[in-house]
C-alpha cells in the first residue's frame, strides 16, 4: 500500500478540509478537468465535505467521452465490415455508436479484442500476418506516446498489417474552449497531473497570465485533489493567478522529453472534434504523412456520414461543467451503464457514471 495509504490518511484529509473551510472566504467555481479526478471527488464524498462556498465542476477530462460519435461508428464498421482485428482499451467496448458499440460488434462476431497496451496489438499483427490489426488509439497526452511509439515498432519490424484509429485530444485547448464558454463561469482549474507528467506544465503558463485563472496541477489521490482545491482557492484568495504543480512527486516542469520526442514523430496537430461539445482548433493529434501506411483513417478509406447524438443526452453540457449529471431528465432512467445514452455513463473516467455508482443518487 506504500504510495498509496498516506494520500488517503483521514487525518491528514481533515485538516486539509479544515484549511479549506478557514481559507475560503465567498463563493467560488473550480473545475478539475480529468475525470480520474472527477472519480476521486465523487467515490470519496469529498464534494460534501467541502464548504458550499466551493463548487466543484465536473470537466471534459474523459477522452473516451470526447471520442467522436463518427469514429465509434468506423471502428464498428472495420470490425464488422472489413473484418479486421479491433483491439482496444476495455473502457471503449461499451460507448455507443449511432447504431451500435464495439461490445454489440463483439457480440454479433467481429474479432474485438480488449488488450492494456498497443505493443500487444503489433504482437498479434506479427503473429497473424494473413489479418489485419487495428488499435483503436484513443486518449489524452498521456497514452500517446505508447500508441506512437508502437507505430515506430511495427515499422521498424516490418509489420504491414498494423494500423491505428487515432482519436487524441488535447488538454490546454480544451482549457482555452471552457473558459472561452459564454455559459461556463469558472474561477480556477485542477489541471491532469499525468497529461503534465509527459508534456509538463509550459503550455499552461500562457493560459493561466492570458485568462486570469489559477491553474493547479493535480493528482488523483484523495488527498492530491484537496491539496490541490486549497492551492486554487488560495491563490484566488490573493487574487493572483498562477501555474502551480501539487502534483511534485510525479510532475516536473519540462515533462518527460523522451516521450514527448516520439509523439511529434508520429503525430501532428489539428483540429479536432470532441464528442458533445465539437470542433476545437488544435486539440488533436493526427497521423503524419510518414506513417500514412499506419493511419487506419487513409488505410482503409472508411467513408462513414456523421450522425446526430442521442437528443436526449446532455454529455457535452456535462463535459463543459454547465449541468451535473444528476440535472439530467434521463440519469438513472433510461440512460445507465447497462443501457447508456452517451459515453459519460460507461466510461471509467465518466462523471455520469462516477455519479451513477458512487453518489447515492440513483433509486434501488
């Protein structure tokens, strides 16, 4: 449990509460943007313990929410259609397409495979040459560079069959979306201590002097998240807005170099769609020209049409924090995990799910 029991200490997370409560001196709004967080705040009670004076906003942080509706839809069609091997983090089986997920494609019998790394899917290309192998390469900063990295390994070993569906979103431009929000009022930000862990703190700073807003780099532990509440409310406190990293055990300010070395060799920056919320200049990663045999995108020229969300889910006010998954009319009816109406509800990083099963808000 070492690395883990002491940023749980009860003690230690009361005075934390108790510094917050003396500190606090009128209303203010502070999102944390990952939904690892977002679990954190929701399965620990921290939300009821903090004083009401703090309100804390649930943010886009959950890159498998933010997959587009489109890009379910042509990893089901690869899967179904092209008959290729789709292998994917387990958290994505579940997210519903327009028609439906890569769970029901598995079930109707496409060969959908749930792996923990994308070096296992080179392995399985390699294994099988007479197939072809798609990783479905979704995530934030954080899970980039093994997906490029094993981009860089099927091409040095010669592994044609090999392609990823690349789905990166970005954080900072998704900061820069929310506080540009004319319905988002927020004061300060918890920023993801493991996107920061590769890229590092510098495309926050710009951010933070140009927006007004304190930005504190945080992790995931219970006691990281009240840390890093009582960094923000102190600086708002003070009226002063700056980058700070709570996150110091892990976090250093430049990142981690290497990483981000092969994430520019296999990716490039664009505009991206985010799933409820759309389009947001700069905000993604996209496969460079170089490893075009390897972008599943251009590999197999999938043409799939865009399809409306579901009316009924709110996920993109949910994503920008303007509504809490609790205001939704559907939560806990007809959208639950068993049967979601958006990815907010099946995700592990989900604030509709963290609500669902953590809260005490749905009826037995």
């Amino acid at each position: 449990m070492k690395y883990l029991s002491e940023y749980r200490d009860p003690e230690l997370a009361k005075k934390y509460l108790e510094e917050i409560k003396n500190t606090v001196s009128r209303p203010w709004s502070i999102m944390e943007v990952c939904g690892g967080q977002t679990h954190s705040l929701v399965k620990n009670g921290i939300i009821e313990m903090l004083p009401d004076k703090i309100t804390m906003i649930h943010g886009p942080g959950c890159p498998v929410c933010v997959t587009p509706l489109n890009l379910i839809d042509k990893a089901v069609y690869l899967a179904l259609e092209k008959g290729v091997v789709l292998c994917s983090f387990g958290d994505m089986l579940r997210v519903p397409g327009s028609q439906k997920s890569l769970l029901e494609a598995k079930a109707e019998g496409a060969d959908v495979r749930v792996l923990y790394s994308p070096l296992e899917a080179v392995k399985i290309a390699e294994d099988n040459p007479d197939k072809e192998v798609v990783f479905f390469a979704v995530g934030f900063e954080t899970t980039a560079p093994a997906n490029a990295l094993s981009v860089v390994h099927a091409h040095r070993r010669g592994v044609k069959n090999y392609a990823i569906l690349a789905s990166h979103v970005l954080v900072p431009p998704a900061i820069k979306a929310v506080i540009d929000d004319e319905e988002s009022k927020i004061d300060g930000f918890l920023a993801a201590g493991h996107v920061c862990t590769i890229m590092g703190n510098t495309e926050y700073h710009p951010l933070s002097a140009t927006y007004k807003v304190p930005i504190v780099v945080t992790g995931f532990e219970p006691l990281d998240v009240l840390q890093g509440i009582l960094m923000v409310v102190r600086q708002l406190e003070q009226s002063r807005s700056q980058v700070e990293n709570q996150y110091a055990r892990i976090v250093r300010e430049e990142g981690n170099p290497d990483a981000q070395k092969i994430i520019n060799e296999v990716f490039e920056i664009r505009n991206q769609v985010w799933r409820g919320i759309g389009e947001i200049p700069d905000s993604g990663y996209a496969v460079r020209e170089k490893y075009a045999a390897y972008d599943a995108t251009k590999k197999f020229d999938v043409a799939i049409k865009e399809a409306p969300e579901n009316p009924l889910c709110i996920s993109g006010q949910i994503m920008k924090g303007i509504k809490k998954p609790f205001e939704c009319s559907q939560f806990g009816k007809t959208c639950k995990p068993t049967n979601p109406l958006g990815a907010p509800m099946v995700s592990s990083e989900g604030a509709c799910a963290a609500y669902y099963h953590f809260s005490g808000m749905v009826e037995a």
